[in-house]
C-alpha cells in the first residue's frame, strides 16, 4: 500500500499535512491535485509527498485525482513547506500561492446507478426517483436534494451506496472564468446597394470595404466616429453583420511597442554583466545585489543578464514593486523580448491572470514579470531571478503567509540552481550588510548614464525650517522652495512636490530647536495616543505625560506635525495662483486609467506642479522635471519604527532622483526642522555608504536587525482591556516557555498598543520578539484565536 501526505484545503488542517492511502490502480504523484475525504467533507488537496509509512495509523483513501499533471513542481512544493514552516502560516494558504488563478473551488457530489440492471420493482418511491433522475448518467445530489428534501435524499443516497445500487462521484466545479469575447463588424450581402448609402454608413461601408477581413466594433467606431446606431443601419439593409468573436486576453498591447536593440553596455555595466553571467552559465544559486544611482543603467543590466539567460535555453523572473509595474516598465521588457514576456499581477482580470498562468507552465514565454507574487509563476528552467527596487516594503505581503518575495526568491534560486539579481539606488540595509559580509555579491553603478554619460546627480539643498519661523516665514514653502518653483514655473519647466502620505502620523517636535520627543528605550518618537493626555512608545508600551515645555529648550512652542497632500494643494494654488497644479495620491488614483491619466497629462505639460505622496517619488522619468521640493522631510523621520531613519533616506533619494534626468540638469529642496539628521544629510549628498555606515551602527547599538531576528505577534479583540490581558498573559507564557526550554537570546518586548490602535473596531496590541531562531522557538506553541504572528516584519508601525 501506498500513503500521501496531502495538505488539504481546510482553515482546520493549519500548519499539518494529513496521511490518506493510494487506493490500487490510482496512480498518484507528488505535487497532484486531488479530492480527498476531510471530516464529512470532500476538498480539494495537494500531494506533498509519497510514502510508504502513513503518520496515523487510521487512513482514508484519496477519492480521485483532480489534473493528472501535477500543479505543484516539487521546487514549488519544498518552497511552500519552507513557507509554511518558516512564516508559520498554514501549509494550503502556502501551497496556494503558487496554485493557478481560480484553482480553488467546491466538490461538487454526483450519483449515478451503480448497475444499469437493477430490479426497481422491490424499491420504495424515493429510490425508484433517485434512480429515474440518475437515468443512464449522473445527478447532482444538490439536485436530488432539492426534489427531495436535503435529509430525506441524504439518508436514501447513503443507504443505496451502502446496498451498492449507486456510487458517488465528485468534481471541482467548473472554473468560474469565461472567455473574452469582442464584437466584430463584417460585410455581408450585395455590396452594390452600397452607392445610396447616406454619409456616415457609406464611411463605415468604405471602412469595412477596404479592410476586407472583419473589423473590431471598437476600432471601426474610433476609425470612423460612428455609434452604434450607424452600423445597425447597415446591417438593416444587409450589408453587414455583427459577429462576437472570442479573443486571447493579451496583457501586453503590441501596438505601440518598438523593438529594441541592447545598448552597448558601459565600462561598469560590462563588468556586472561579466559577473552575472559568468553566474548565469554555472547554473550558480549566487546573490547579487546590485547598487546603482536612479538613472546608472540598472535595467539595462537586466535586460542584458535576461539576454544571457535566453541564450543559454533558459528562462527568468522580473519582481518589480505593484506601483512601479506601470505600462512603461512593461514596455521596456516587451520592447527588447517581443511576445515573449508575460505579466501577472494583482489588476489583471482572473481570466487574463489564468491564461498567462498556463501559458506560462507551458514554457511560452523568456520572461515573467510582475508584483511580489509572481515569484511564485510555473516559469519552467528558471535561471535569473530579478528584484528591482529590492528595498521596497510592498515585497512582503502584509497578510498570512507573511513570506518576503526576495527570501522566497533566494529559497527559489537555492533550491532550483538559479542565479539571484537584487537591485536598488537604496539597499535595503540588512541587503547590504550582506553584500559587506560576502553573503551577496556586490555590484555597483556608480554613475548616471542620462541624460550623458558621467552627468551629476542632481543639487540637493536642505532648508532649515526653524530659521525660517525665526525669520517670519510662516508659510508651508520656505524661501528658497518659493523662489525656486516660481523660476520654474517662469522658465516653462516642470516641478514636483513631494509630501509623504503618512503625514497623519503623529509625533511631537519643538517648533523652536526641533527636538522630538523619543522613547529613552527604544528611540524611536513617542506618539500621543488618541485617548488621554499621554504620549506612548508604540514599541515598549512607554508612558509619560504630555510636557508642558520642550525637554531640550524649554520652549513652549510644541506642535503636532503632519499636513496632508490636500493641505499642500490649496496652500500652492493660493501661493502660485498662475502655475498649473495636478495631484497625485491613492485618493485621486482609483484605478489603473487614471494613474495613467494623471501621469499623462504631466508629461504632456498640461500641468506645470505635480503634488504626490510617495507615488510620485517611484519611477518617473521626466526630463522636463528641473525642480523637486520635499515639502516636509520629517514624517518620516519621525515614524515610531526603528526603520524610520533608513525609510527617509530612501524615500528622499528616490524624489532627489526624479528631478535632472533632462538637459537642463536639476536641484531638489528639501524642507526639514531637523537639517542634520543624518538620515537627511546623507540624502543630500547622495552618499549611500555614509548613511549605511551610520545606519548599522545604530543597528548593533540597539539590537535590531540585521543583528537579531525580529518577530511581531498581534492579538485583535474588541475590548482594549481583555486584548491588553491577553497580550500580557501571552508574554509570560513566553517568557515561562523561554526558562523552561533554556533558550538564550530572546527577549519579549510589550505588550505595546500598535500604533493604529483601534482599526475597524478592534483594538490591537502587540508583542515583539527579538532574538535568533523566533520561527524554531515559536512553531510548537499553539495561539489562541486572535494572534497572528509576523516573522520579520517590515515595519512595526502597522
Ligand atoms: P536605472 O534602472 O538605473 O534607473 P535605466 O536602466 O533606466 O537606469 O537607464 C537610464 C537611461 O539610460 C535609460 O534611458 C537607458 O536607456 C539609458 N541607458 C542605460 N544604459 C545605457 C548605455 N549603456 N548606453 C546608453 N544609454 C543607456
Ligand atoms: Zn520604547
Ligand atoms: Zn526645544
């Protein structure tokens, strides 16, 4: 006999694979959808592993096996149990990750007659019926439950499989996914009536005449500016016909795409190039991080080690952050790999997400690219995984599994031989440290090739807005930003202002010496919290009373900090009431068309001020852009996160990066009370390794990582005091667990209310754990309803 161990679509399986016996003839495989038998239920399962040992002793069989071909790779299925076990999520929302689009569904029941001979005459009326309604085929039993009654037919079909007149069978029901299909307008009939045809239908007419072949509805209307009314005229007269037609959904538009040729790559470029190759053609599951300016060339590079990879037979995977996988980024692949690049993420429809997806398994295409998730396609012979932006926080998924995209990708390369390309202007710190450590291999562009080859970053000035108070400049725009934006705007170039969304954080700074008031345990900026006159820790749980004076000064000038991109927009329009404002933030961009929108109309220069949150600082690249103001520098500055001061580099170096990147050059501004941050000051100089060096000195200073794990337990209730009990009686469980076991190194921080305190009703508080080892020490202890658990958090303002 043989056994599977199946992770099985319930919530009640949880981290567990369950042991089901192959029944003779079934011939089974690891990483195959099957049904299996779960409690009363029947659910769909994948095979993780084939055994000849059962766990238990007691097995079920496998009903049937759902696609003979399987849908997990075993590469897919070790990443999924890695996942699972790390991420301490459960094993079927891991394996899901990587299941087609739509896979997920019901078992639907069927009976049919057991024998086509069976005597009907001893039978009472409601098997006679069930057996009618079988007929020669099968019934759904949800149809026999609703002539019969759900118990009634229930009982009388169990019973009759027990007499063996019927058998049961089952399916998933059907994928819920149609195809697309367009409306074509074809000729049709005699065309020599076509001479009395009035003006618009005789344009139409031509149209279709000359097209010969049928033509789409959408594009005949725009060619001709006729509506529907027009064309239903000529079919009236029979002289043509609509037809729907069904069409592949093509996420890519090849219609305004030109191929394009590799450029001849640089000193710098070539001797990346020469390492990731080199990579490339010893199937090494190596990890390069490559740190290069905004503007060195690093998607040249990509393009370049997809190249290789291609030419070796083999194939890629392209991670590029949600926001910043527009139709341009899009473009630059297809231009250089036409029609063989797929796309998959989150806006797709499902239907286009499931045709890419099987295409994809079908080895169609060199390059996938797409959000976080696509490092789970079914790219078959992977060898280059490619993570643009790799310091970007949208890389972890911030609900269960709570895996990081580069880890899963690192796992990915480990386990399949692929080679691993990170890139970034702003790695990651915890990257970095480990390219120092030589666990990565470092690789650098240290120049801009736009607009010329060697052109300097763009002139960062910081202003101290302290001094404009002290001058009287009360406004939003210190003196310097106002001069500038309007000789911009005067010179016919273009500005963007930056604002960081998360303006509605609170901290409390000195408005005369700006001091910030900071936890003595944590350093992080204290927050006052909604209910009551105390500031809060969100990381310790620290509390002291809101001070009358500034700490440092004395001064009684304490403010709360944080003006909306709305704010921004009325102050500029009130004081550039000429130039042309446009606002771009995720309450203006709804959906796709209208980033696309916004992003035109700047391009086009309808606009002469783009005003955004951090949209504006990923990825734009316009030449026309001499002037980036950051309105206020210290939102970030000032998150209650031990990430705060990495998080502002970077966020700053990106805006620095969007002004110059056109002939006339660029500057940024820089508006901050605090000036000689050095999160800040090292921005202004574009001086990565400066900000690093100070950056991991707080980091040993502290404990934080990379120089200790980090895990984030949340417990959610609806009362604060029965979460904040909770949470604390969870800390000396852990704290009790930490002694009995004799683990050293792991400390319990907390319980702290999290920084969004009350969301959606519920109250939130939080635990961190700091040490080595939190998924190994976490994973036997069983949590109560409420608890989740993130291992490695991004943040821990959340
Ligand atoms: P990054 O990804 O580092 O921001 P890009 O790869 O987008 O940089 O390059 C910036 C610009 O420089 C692009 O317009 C690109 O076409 C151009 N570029 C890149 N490499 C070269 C090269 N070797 N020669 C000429 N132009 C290049
Ligand atoms: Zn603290
Ligand atoms: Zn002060």
């Amino acid at each position: 006999m043989k056994y599977a161990e199946v992770s099985v679509n319930s919530p009640a399986a949880r981290r567990r694979a369950f042991s089901y016996a192959v029944p003779g003839g079934m011939d089974v495989r690891e990483g195959q959808a099957v049904l299996v038998p779960f409690g009363e239920k029947v659910l769909q399962g994948v095979v993780i592993e084939l055994t000849a040992v059962p766990a238990v002793e007691d097995t079920r069989e496998i009903i049937d096996i759902i696609t003979p071909e399987p849908v997990l790779s075993p590469h897919h299925l070790a990443l999924a149990r890695w996942i699972s076990g790390y991420y301490l999520s459960p094993l079927f929302d891991a394996v899901a990750l990587m299941l087609p689009p739509g896979f997920e569904r019901p078992a639907v029941t069927f009976v049919s007659a057991a024998r086509p001979d069976i005597d009907v005459s001893s039978l009472n009326d409601v098997d006679k019926k069930i057996l009618e309604l079988a007929g020669q085929g099968r019934v759904e039993l949800k149809k026999l439950e609703k002539v019969l009654g759900k118990k009634k037919a229930s009982a009388a079909v169990s019973a009759m499989v027990k007499q063996g007149l019927l058998t049961r069978s089952y399916e998933l029901a059907p994928v819920r996914i149609k195809p697309r299909k367009e409306l074509y307008l074809s000729l049709t009939g005699d065309v020599s009536k076509a001479s009395e045809l009035p003006s618009r239908q005789a344009a139409l007419f031509r149209l279709l005449v000359g097209r010969k072949v049928p033509v789409s509805w959408s594009e005949a209307r725009r060619q001709t500016g006729c509506g529907r009314a027009v064309a239903d005229a000529l079919v009236r007269r029979g002289l043509a016909v609509f037809q729907e037609v069904e069409v592949r959904r093509e996420p890519i538009s090849y219609d305004n795409i030109v191929p394009s040729s590799p450029l001849p790559p640089t000193h710098h470029q070539q001797s990346d190039l020469d390492s990731i190759n080199k990579a490339l053609h010893n199937g090494e599951d190596s990890v390069f991080l490559l740190h290069g300016v905004t503007g060195s060339g690093k998607t040249e590079v990509y393009l370049q080690a997809l190249a290789e990879a291609i030419k070796l037979g083999k194939k890629g995977i392209v991670l590029v952050p949600e926001i910043a996988l527009t139709p341009q980024t899009i473009e630059r692949f297809a231009a250089r790999f036409p029609r063989r690049v797929a796309v998959l993420h989150s806006r797709l429809s499902l239907g286009e997400q499931f045709d890419e997806w099987h295409r994809i398994r079908r080895g169609d295409f060199d390059v996938v690219i797409g959000s976080r998730s696509a490092v789970f396609a079914p790219q078959p012979d992977l060898a280059l995984i490619i993570i643009d932006e790799e310091h970007e926080w949208t890389y972890k998924q911030d609900n269960v599994p709570h895996y990081h995209a580069r880890d899963a990708a690192i796992k990915l390369a480990g386990l399949t031989g692929a080679t691993v390309l990170l890139g970034s202007a702003t790695p990651d710190v915890e990257s970095y440290f480990k390219a120092q450590n030589g666990e990565y291999k470092l690789l650098t562009l240290p120049e801009r090739v736009v607009p010329t080859a060697g052109s300097p970053l763009p002139r960062v000035e910081v202003v101290d807005m302290r001094e404009e108070l002290k001058a009287g400049n009360r406004s939003i725009f210190s003196r310097s930003l106002s001069s500038a934006i309007n000789e911009a705007v005067a010179a016919g170039e273009q500005v963007i202002l930056f604002l960081n969304r998360r303006g509605a954080a609170t901290f409390i700074q000195c408005r005369s010496c700006g001091f910030v008031l900071r936890c003595r345990r944590c350093d992080v900026p204290l927050a006052q919290h909604i209910a009551g006159d105390f500031l809060t820790c969100h990381q310790c749980g620290y509390k002291t009373p809101i001070p009358q004076a500034c700490p440092n000064c004395g001064s009684r000038q304490l403010k709360f900090l944080g003006a909306g991109t709305q704010k921004l927009e009325q102050e500029t329009r009130f004081t550039f009431p000429r130039a042309r404002q446009l606002r771009w933030d995720s309450d203006v961009t709804a959906g796709r068309a209208s980033h696309e929108a916004i992003l035109n109309k700047f391009r086009s220069q309808e606009a002469d001020i783009l005003i955004g949150t951090q949209m504006v600082a990923k990825g734009l690249d316009i030449p026309s852009v001499t002037l980036v103001g950051v309105v206020s520098a210290d939102t970030s500055i000032n998150l209650p996160d031990f990430r705060s001061g990495e998080r502002t580099f970077q966020l700053l170096s990106q805006v620095a990066g969007r002004a110059g990147r056109g002939p006339s050059g660029g500057s940024v501004i820089i508006q901050t009370f605090s000036p000689s941050h050095y999160a800040i000051q090292a921005a202004s100089r574009h001086d990565y390794p400066s900000f690093y060096e100070q950056e991991i000195a707080y980091r040993r200073q502290l404990h934080n990582p990379p120089f200790t794990g980090l895990a984030r337990l949340v417990f959610v209730h609806t009362n604060d005091a029965a979460c904040q009990r909770e949470a604390e009686k969870m800390k000396e469980r852990l704290l009790d667990e930490i002694a009995a076991k004799g683990v050293g190194g792991i400390d319990v921080i907390g319980p702290a209310p999290a920084f969004f305190h009350r969301l959606r009703g519920r109250f939130r508080w939080n635990l961190v754990l700091r040490g080595r080892g939190l998924s190994e020490f976490l994973s036997p202890l069983d949590f109560p309803h409420g608890w989740t658990i993130d291992i490695d958090p991004v943040g821990l303002v959340q």
